[in-house]
C-alpha cells in the first residue's frame, strides 16, 4: 500500500509538472500568435488602408483644379453659374478635408498598432529643433490667418542641436499648435516658447482658451481618452483620443517627457522636453 501510495503521488507530480510545462508552450505559442497578427494587421494598414486614400486624394485635387481653369472661362457668363461653381468647389474642399482626416487617423492607428507591438522606430539624426519649429509656426500661421502665433525664444542660442526623429517632432509640434488654434479666440494669440536649462530644451504652447479641469490634466495622455469638454469635430473622428496618446510615447522615445498646465478660465500650456544634443556627444 506503501508503495501504491508512493507512485500515486509520483504520477501526480509528473502530471502537475506536465501540466505546467503545457501550459508555458500553450503561453508561448499565443504569443506568437498575437505577434504575428500584430505584423499583419501593420502590412495590411500600411498597404490596402493608404491605397486609396492616395487616390481620393489625388482625383479631388485634380477636380479642384479644373473647377478652377473652368471658373476662369466662365468668368464672363452669368453670376448663377459662378455660384453653382463656387458650391461644387465648397464640397471638394469639405471632401479633401475628409480625406485628409482620414488618413490623419489610419496614420494613427498604425502608429497605436506598432506601439502596442513595440515596433515602433525612430530615424535619429542630428537635427535643429528651432528651425523645426519656425516650420511647423510658418505652415500653421498659413492655414489660419485669422490667428496670431507668437514665437519666443527664450534662450540665448540662434540653433538648438538635438538628436531626433524630424518628422516625429513636427507632429508632436503641429498637434500642440492645432490644438492651441482650435481652443484659443481668434483675438487672442497663440504662444509658443523655447527655454533651455542645463542639458534640457523646454518647448511650451500656451493658448488663451477654456482651460482643462484639474481632474483631466492627467488623463488626457491616456490611450483612447476623450475630455469631458470635447465634442467629435467630424463623424469620421474615431481617434480623437490617440493624439496626445500618441504625442506622449514618441517624446518619451527621445528620452524626453511632456506634461500640461492649465487653470479653468486661464488657458492651457502643453510642453514637452528634449535633450540637447552637446558636440562632445
């Protein structure tokens, strides 16, 4: 009975040792499952979703441009005709913007995707961040010449060397300001600074709008989040939770971080910091 007993107990710990062992297989082979789902739905994001975007985007701005040689010719016809005009090219620019919007959103959806698989990568060059954002000021100014964006250089430095991704950084940069110009009265100015400390540079926009409630300064770099405040600007604007989501990840890929003030009644300041790029490095 003795020895009966012994076996059993033996039989037992080799069928719990089995199991254990079945299941880090089991583990191991959904993991790379996932992961291969993961690389997947990138190549089809990357490839079917940009398609044909690619062509929207193209017919509408050639239509755009026949409207326009046809709106020249029938410059001398009458005025009802000019009007019908001016109504088709109103709803070719709502279409563009359309387009535009939705790939803005399929452009976050992959980088969300990569991010979650950590596939996410970073082209790294030496780059000057102020010219980065007299770029980024310039191309926004352009698109809302009703407001005003004020840029100030704090430092006593005319280039700021740092080691970064460009384009991640102006779009970082280009989101800061959409948001500031979106909140901020058309009076008032939209303000954009750059301070430098030890071996940091600091760059804050500051707009003169509502301000955000203490309770969702913290929240609104979490994935998926949407302010109590905010409203879904177009029917397609599924991702409006992902941007600063998105901000937060890339500025932290540069070894920098980000963060918002704001007091209700007083306007927001969002910021972000990156190292400064010495020669010596």
């Amino acid at each position: 009975m003795k020895a009966v007993a012994a076996q059993a107990r033996l039989i037992i710990e080799c069928l719990g040792n089995l199991q254990k062992q079945t299941g880090r297989q089991a583990r191991e082979l959904v993991l790379h499952e996932v992961d291969r789902l993961n690389r997947d739905f990138l190549t089809l994001a990357s490839h079917e979703l940009r398609t044909p975007l690619t062509g929207i985007k193209g017919n509408l701005q050639l239509s755009q441009r026949r409207l326009e040689t046809l709106k020249r010719h029938l410059a001398e016809q009458p005025e009802r005709a000019s009007a019908h005009l001016e109504h088709a090219q109103q709803s070719l620019a709502q279409a563009a913007q359309s387009a535009r919007l939705q790939e803005r959103m399929v452009r976050d959806l992959i980088d969300d995707a990569r991010i979650q698989a950590n596939q996410l990568g970073l082209s790294l060059k030496s780059c000057d961040l102020l010219a980065l954002i007299n770029v980024a000021v310039m191309k926004q100014q352009a698109s809302v010449p009703e407001h005003t964006i004020e840029l100030e250089n704090l430092t006593t430095e005319h280039t700021m060397p740092v080691l970064a991704d460009a384009g991640r950084i102006t779009q970082v940069l280009t989101l800061y300001l959409a948001n500031a110009l979106n909140y901020s009265p058309a009076e008032r100015p939209v303000t954009v600074q750059v301070r430098s400390s030890d071996d940091l540079v600091r760059v804050s926009v500051h707009d003169e709008g509502a301000g955000i409630p203490l309770e969702e300064q913290g929240r609104l770099w979490d994935r998926f989040y949407r302010g109590k405040g905010s409203a879904v600007q177009h029917e397609l604007d599924l991702s409006l939770g992902l941007s600063f989501y998105l901000s937060q990840a890339l500025i932290e890929r540069h070894h920098g971080s980000v963060g918002v003030e704001s007091e209700p009644g007083h306007g927001a300041t969002f910021w972000f910091t990156l190292p400064i790029a010495r020669s010596a490095a």
